[in-house]
C-alpha cells in the first residue's frame, strides 16, 4: 500500500491480533457503553459496589479494564505491549492511578515511572513514557498554584517535595533517554501545570525534546499559548515537546463553569476545536526546527490531515520528531493501517490497580458515549469485521446480530 492510498478502512488489519472471541467480546462491550443510561448507572453502581468491597473486579477486569488497560502492573502489561510491538506499534505504559492523596500514593507513583522508564530504556516496544503531575502531587495545591500563580509561603515546603520528585523523573527520562510526555489535566489546575512543563523543557531539552508537555485544543487560546511556546523555546535556545489532543474533561469543564457562573474555558462548539487541532499540527510541523510533535488523537480527519503536510512539507513518514497515538482500546483502524505503512505509532497504554485505574475506564466510557459519531465508529468497525470474518467463514454466522 501507498501513502496515495492510506486508508483507515481495512478492518482485517486493525483486528488481526483479536481472535474471534476477543471480537465478540468488544463488540458487546462498546454496544452497551453505546447506552448512556447504562454508563451513568453503571458508573455509580460499579463505584459503590468498590467502595463496599463487593467482588466485582473480576467481572471489571474480565470487560471494560481487558478493553482499555494493558494489565494490573507494570509486569502484566508486558504481554500487551510485546503484541503490539509485533504489529511495529509502541506502547506508552501509563500508570493511571487517579484520585490518590498521600505522599506515600505519591512517592509510589514517581517510582513507578521512573521504573518504566528503566524498562523503556533502549527498547523500541516503549519510545515514550507518561506522567500525570496530579499523581505527584496533592491537587489542591496545583490549584492553589494555579489561581494565585505563585507558590504562597504555608505551601513551600510541599511544592518543593513535588519539584524533587519531578526533577526525579525528568532526569531519570534524560539519563535513559526516554522521552516523556506530561498529560494535560482540568483547566484549574493546568495553568500550573504549563508552568511545571516549561520549566522542565527550558532546562532538561537543551539537545532533545525529552520532556514534552499536552496542549488541549479544546481549551481557548491555545493556539497563542503553543507560538508563545515556540517563541520562547527559540529566544531560550531548547527544544519543545508537544502532545496535541482535543481534551478529555468536556463536561466536568463545562458543568464546573456553569456552576460557579464563569466563562467556560472550552471552544464554543466541535469545529472551533477541530479546527485549532489542525492548526497547531501545522504550526508543530512548519517548526520542527524546534518542536517534536505528537498527534494524540482518533479523528480520522485530523491524521489524514497530518498525513497530508507532512507529505506537503517533504517529511519523511517515520520522521522521529512526529509520533501519531492512539488510546489501547480505541481506533485501531487508525492505528495498525499507520503502522503498517511506516509511520511512528503508538498506543496509550494505561495500567495499574482496578480500583485506581477506574476513573480513567469511566471516562473512556463517557467519552465514547457522550460524542456523536465516535462509538458509532468503533461499534461499526467492529461489526464489519466481524462481517467480514462469517463472509470469510472464520466466524460463525450464528454468532451476529443485527447491527445498529
Ligand atoms: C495518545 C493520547 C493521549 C492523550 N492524552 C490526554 C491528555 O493528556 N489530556 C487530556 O485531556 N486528554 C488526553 N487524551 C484524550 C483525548 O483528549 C480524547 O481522546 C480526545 O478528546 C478525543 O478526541 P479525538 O481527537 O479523538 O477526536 P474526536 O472524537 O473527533 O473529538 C472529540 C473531542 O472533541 C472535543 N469536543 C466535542 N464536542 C465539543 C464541543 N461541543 N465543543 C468543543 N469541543 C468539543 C472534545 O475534546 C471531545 O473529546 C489523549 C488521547 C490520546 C489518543
């Protein structure tokens, strides 16, 4: 296959490694978080019943967690991350515990990364690794950091454990050249956030771009935030790393706004974020120079639009300054039909306890049913695959039902 025909429709290759059972099963699962009624409902009774120890992490694991996690440690996640290296896709292991509060969740948390990034050391499996600053830090205190900006005197002492466990993991990516990304969080505490990131470029990326920081462009003025970023990375001499994504908080942004009565810090519809999505890819490419580029996202427009300049601007497919990724779980189409044609490819692969990793499934599953057209897409892709697997008489024909 040729650039020519890059096409994100050959559903035998971006199932090829789901054996018939493994089909049906997400099949299932995408058709229920299709319900909103069942993801709301669902949500609150799987956290009550967590919260009253009920067994329900078997039936959890064996479901949403098997569809979008790639295990409950960084051991178990191997197997995952060798499977889809055999398709030339990386992994970008996650440690998605939310919602902890202890220095001691904290302290666990810089650890773990900084193991992955032992593991990631040299092995083309895992080019990239991941860090939520909330899982480092207390998130009062970003959102302290955030509103006032500056660092008050009662905080000092807190901020500077946050620092050191930062500087931790940042020279741990330099001296193991692991690049990593720092996720994007809620627009609250990202202001402190950006400023963490910038300080991380401006000192660790003095040769590479080993720390890179998220921009969501469903927020407003970001555009002007990644030139100002581009502006300084040239005055000060660095590299910059940037994670474009349209941004995972929607409605959690959008009902906070409305509840304290301010202005809602998203775009005012879908097109404006589309729109600025495909502006910053194009900015990020007409400066490589200076700025590595990943597009974390599952818009078929917005890759093929990325495809497309890169084509323009005589770059090569496998680039090592432009990374495209996708969630495990999500968009495979997109993900294997690149990597087949020699772009750089990588899943998001999160991992970590049940209980810890369960905001990060329901937000998956709200994202997936909360947009238009999205869990149509998985839903549909899936059913054709496996339509195509009962024409081929690898699936039986018993097994399907009509789809929706
Ligand atoms: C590799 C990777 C890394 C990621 N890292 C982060 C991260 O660090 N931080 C983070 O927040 N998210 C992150 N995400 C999640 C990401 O934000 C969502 O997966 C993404 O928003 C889904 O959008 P899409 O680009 O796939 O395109 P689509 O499915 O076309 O777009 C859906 C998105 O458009 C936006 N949108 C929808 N309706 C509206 C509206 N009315 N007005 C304005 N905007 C709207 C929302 O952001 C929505 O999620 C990551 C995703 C990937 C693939």
């Amino acid at each position: 296959m040729n650039s020519e025909k890059l096409s994100f429709n050959n559903t035998k290759k971006a199932f090829l490694s789901k054996n018939n059972s493994e089909l049906n099963e997400s099949y299932w699962l995408f058709r229920l978080m299709g319900n909103p009624f069942v993801v709301k409902i669902g949500s609150k009774l799987t956290l009550f019943a967590l919260s009253l120890r009920l067994p329900v992490q078997g039936l959890i694991k064996r479901t949403i967690f098997k569809q979008f996690c790639g295990g409950e440690s960084l051991k178990e996640s191997q197997s995952v991350v060798k499977r889809l290296s055999k398709s030339h896709i990386g992994s970008i292991l996650d440690y998605s515990v939310e919602g902890k509060s202890t220095e001691e969740d904290f302290e666990k948390t810089k650890t773990e990364v900084i193991d992955i990034i032992a593991l990631a050391k040299g092995n083309k499996a895992i080019p990239y690794t991941s860090l939520k600053m909330s899982g480092i830090v207390r998130l009062g205190l970003l959102e302290t950091i955030n509103s006032l900006p500056f660092v008050p005197e009662d905080c000092q002492s807190e901020y500077k454990l946050l620092h050191s466990r930062l500087t931790e993991v940042c020279q741990a990516s330099v001296a193991n050249e692991v690049p990593i990304y720092i996720d994007a969080e809620e627009s609250w505490i990202q202001g402190a956030i950006d400023q963490l990131a910038e300080e991380m470029m401006s000192h660790y990326n003095k040769e590479k771009a080993f720390i890179q920081t998220t921009l969501q462009m469903y927020r407003k003025g970001r555009i002007d935030y990644l030139k100002n970023l581009i502006q300084q990375a040239r005055i000060k001499k660095y590299f910059i790393g940037v994670k474009l994504v349209r941004g995972a908080y929607l409605e959690k942004e959008t009902a906070r706004a409305d509840r304290l009565g301010l202005t809602t810090p998203i775009q005012q519809n879908k097109e404006d974020t589309d729109r600025e999505f495909d502006e910053a890819v194009l900015i990020c490419l007409q400066n490589l120079d200076v700025v590595t580029l990943c597009a974390g996202t599952h818009n078929e427009a917005s890759t093929f639009y990325l495809v497309k300049e890169m084509k323009n601007l005589n770059i090569a497919k496998d680039d090592s300054r432009i990374y495209f990724s996708q969630l495990f779980g999500m968009s495979d189409n997109i993900t294997y039909n690149l990597a087949d044609e020699g772009y750089n490819v990588t899943k998001y692969l999160p991992y970590g306890p049940i209980g810890a990793v369960l905001p990060y499934l329901i937000r998956r599953a709200n994202e997936n049913t909360a947009i238009a057209g999205q869990m149509g897409r998985e839903l549909n892709l899936i059913a054709r695959e496996r339509k195509r697997r009962v024409g081929q008489h690898l699936l039986s024909s018993s097994s399907i039902t009509p789809q929706t």
